[in-house]
C-alpha cells in the first residue's frame, strides 16, 4: 500500500507498483536468498530494505538519489521471487520503478566515467555489427586495461581473445521429415557475436523434430537490457520494432537467452498504456525459451554419447526465477544417453552477470563468480551447461580464472552435438 500517491500519479505502472509494496509483510524470507545480501550483509541491498527504500521515495519521504545506490546494486535475478512466502512480484516492482524513477531524470548515479561506459553499453550491446566492431576494437586495449578510468576497465576485462566467424541463417529453414510445427525464433544481439553457434544449433535442432523455423531479418534487439535498466522507452521502441517482426502465423516465438524470453513475457508491462499492449499481450503468450518448447515435444530419438559423460546444469536466473523454467532442461539433458546429470549446490544463485552488471558492479559480480564457479567444480564435470549467454560469458571467465578449462555450453548446443554424435 502506497500512501498520499495516487496511483495514477506514477503512470500506466503504478497498479503494479502499489499491489507490489502492498503485498509484501516483511517477513525476511527473502534475505538469505539475495545475493547481494549474501555478499554485503546489508539490509538495505536486500528485497526487504529496497521495497521499503522504494515505498519511501514513492511517498515522498526520501530522495530517490538516496535510495539509489541501493537499488542500482539489485542484480534483478529474482531469486526473492521463488522465496517469497507472499508472492511479492519484486521483478515487476524493480523495473516499473526504475522506469518511473529515470523518466524524472532520477536514478543512476555516476561521474562522468560511469555515463561514458552506460552510453558505450546502450549503443553497441544491442546492435551485433556495432558490437563486433567494439570488441575488435577493445581487444588492444585489453594491455592497457590499468590505464584505463577505472569505469571503463571491466568492459575491457570482458573482452574475448577472440571472437567465433559469423554464422548466418537463412529466414526460412525447413522441417526435416513430417512437419510438426512452425516457429520464429528470436535471433538476439550479443549472442549473436559472442556465440552464434547457440541459434545455429536451435535451428537444427528444431529442424530435426520437424519443426519449420522462420528468423525475420526485420528484426530488433528485445529490449531486455533497456528494460532491465529503467530505459522503458527505449525498451518500448525495440518492443515494437520486434512485434512488427514476428509473424502471426506461427505456433510459438522461441528465445534461447533467457533474459530475452523473460523479457518477451514482459511485453505487456513494458508497452503498459500504450496502443501496443493488446499486442504485446498476444505476443508474451507465445513466447517460449527453446528448452521449454523441446520439452513439450516427443523427441526424435538422440544417440548414445561416447562412454559417459556428467554434466553440470547452471540455472540461468531469468529462465528459473523470472520464467518458473527448471525441471525441461534437466528433462532434456538427461534425454541423452550416457548422460549423468550432477546438481549443483545452489544452483538458481546468481552467477553475476545479470545483463550489464558485471561492468557496472564489478567486484560484486567477480565474487558471485567465483563463488558459483567453485560450486561447480564441486561436483567434478565433463562439460558445465546454462541456459543464457550472460551466464556463458561470466562462467567461462571465471573457470579460467580458477585455471580450469572446462567446456561450458547451451543446453541445445549438447542437444545439437548429441544428435550429431560429436558429444563425449
């Protein structure tokens, strides 16, 4: 419950952000599974203080600029949400804020350095030529990583040794044998350029189960690390350039990052009000993640992997959390024969990429790597999987890190190598 403001005074959000505050009874729960509480053993970067910090500034009790620095460390994993006895929406609650807070020109604080490094973000992460023209370009710098401001230093830290060749896909690619369905598929941005391979082994996989995949060349970026970010404008623009795009004969939108599955299941939030929304509502209801969609299919029988092979399964935190998606990977992998399935000590803990967190809170993010990376290596595997290219990225830096060289990979791509017996 929100007290002296009205809820049409915060816009076409503030229903939610109201039922949001309102629902929650401050019960704790919430605390032990945060990990940023986990880390900085604060109250106030836990969901309880941030609701209460969020009440406060809604009511006019407390300047958003104080309330910032707490709510911008919010990895937006949602793991409150699986722990809440109460059903607090707080990942429907953080974002309507941060968009209702930054259309006042509050939020995000910084020097100079920090706006330089969330502009280079917002205008090459979205944009796969503009993003592999940025990573070719940081790669000298990566040397000269310590002369750098030290905003600026975690972008380069991210930059890979070396990118993979392009993969392009055809807009249509058809089933193999009877057709069973027919489905778009959300191509993405950064994965695109980071690992290309995902989409590609998505579409042969599909095709293998009879299904036709169609891959609009018209369209855009989700709008996930916008959204996530309070950008709802922003978010809102490429939202409808992606509703334009996707076509309406076709029996599900598919998504292989989870971030951008979670966010096409948002739609109807982020185009609130507007003319859109009966259209982002229709588009949501047919967005599915690709484990999610293969799991509800009979599948085409996959061959035995060579020996044995024990596989790590890390929980992407907007496919477990945001999406309720846990037990149709598992399904999936443990599909393959030869297959042994090793679970990870909390597994749906963040790992701390979180879209751009990792650049923007870096030493944060560097201990939940490192912490989730020694829980992995815990249980002694062949191959590490995940569902999100933020995961694979952050993963991946911190097992080599730790000196390890395990290979880590998107559950369609072991799907993909299983089927074509190059798995083990």
């Amino acid at each position: 419950m929100l007290h002296n403001i009205s809820t049409e005074e915060l816009g076409p959000r503030g229903e939610v952000l109201a039922r949001a505050i309102g629902t929650c009874v401050h019960c704790g729960f919430c605390l032990p599974a945060c990990p940023t509480y986990q880390v900085l053993e604060s109250e106030m970067d836990s969901p309880r203080g941030r609701i209460l910090l969020m009440k406060s500034v809604l009511e006019g009790n407390l300047p958003a600029d104080e309330a910032e620095p707490h709510i911008d460390r919010c990895l937006g994993c949602l793991a409150c949400v699986t722990h809440c006895p109460s059903g607090v929406e707080y990942g429907e609650l953080v974002t309507s804020y941060r968009a209702h807070i930054r259309s006042r020109g509050s939020g995000r604080q910084g020097g100079w350095w920090n706006r330089v490094r969330d502009w280079l973000a917002a205008t090459t992460l979205p944009y796969p030529g503009r993003l592999r023209w940025a990573l070719r370009m940081g790669r000298p710098a990566r040397g000269l990583a310590r002369f750098l401001p030290r905003a600026l230093r975690p972008m380069v830290d991210l930059v890979p040794h070396e990118l993979p060749a392009p993969i392009p896909l055809p807009e249509v690619s058809p089933a193999q044998g009877e057709v069973r369905g027919r489905v778009a598929l959300l191509a993405g941005c950064g994965q695109q350029v980071l690992a290309p391979d995902i989409n590609a082994a998505a579409v042969r996989v599909l095709n293998r189960q009879g299904i036709e995949v169609l891959i609009p060349p018209s369209q855009s970026c989700c709008g996930a690390l916008d959204w996530h970010n309070g950008r709802a404008q922003r978010a809102g623009r490429f939202a409808r350039s992606v509703l334009a795009a996707m076509p309406p004969d076709v029996d599900a939108i598919i998504s292989t990052a989870a971030g951008c599955g979670s966010t096409l299941k948002e739609y109807e939030l982020v185009l609130a009000g507007s003319a859109a929304e009966p259209a982002a509502r229709a588009l949501a209801a047919r967005a599915h993640d690709i484990a999610e969609y293969l799991s509800r299919l009979n599948l085409v029988p996959i061959p035995p992997v060579k020996g044995s092979l024990r596989i790590a399964y890390q929980d992407a935190c907007h496919l477990a959390h945001a999406q309720g998606i846990r037990a149709a990977p598992r399904k999936l992998l443990q599909s393959i024969p030869g297959v042994e399935l090793c679970e990870i000590e909390a597994a749906d803990t963040c790992c701390g990429s979180a879209g751009t967190y990792n650049i923007e809170h870096p030493s944060i993010a560097a201990e939940l790597g490192r912490r989730k990376v020694e829980t992995i290596l815990q249980t002694r595997p062949d191959i590490v999987v995940t569902g999100n290219i933020g995961c694979l990225v952050q993963i991946k830096k911190h097992l080599e890190l730790q000196g390890e060289d395990l290979p880590i990979l998107h559950t369609v791509q072991v799907l993909d190598r299983a089927y074509r017996q190059i798995l083990g």
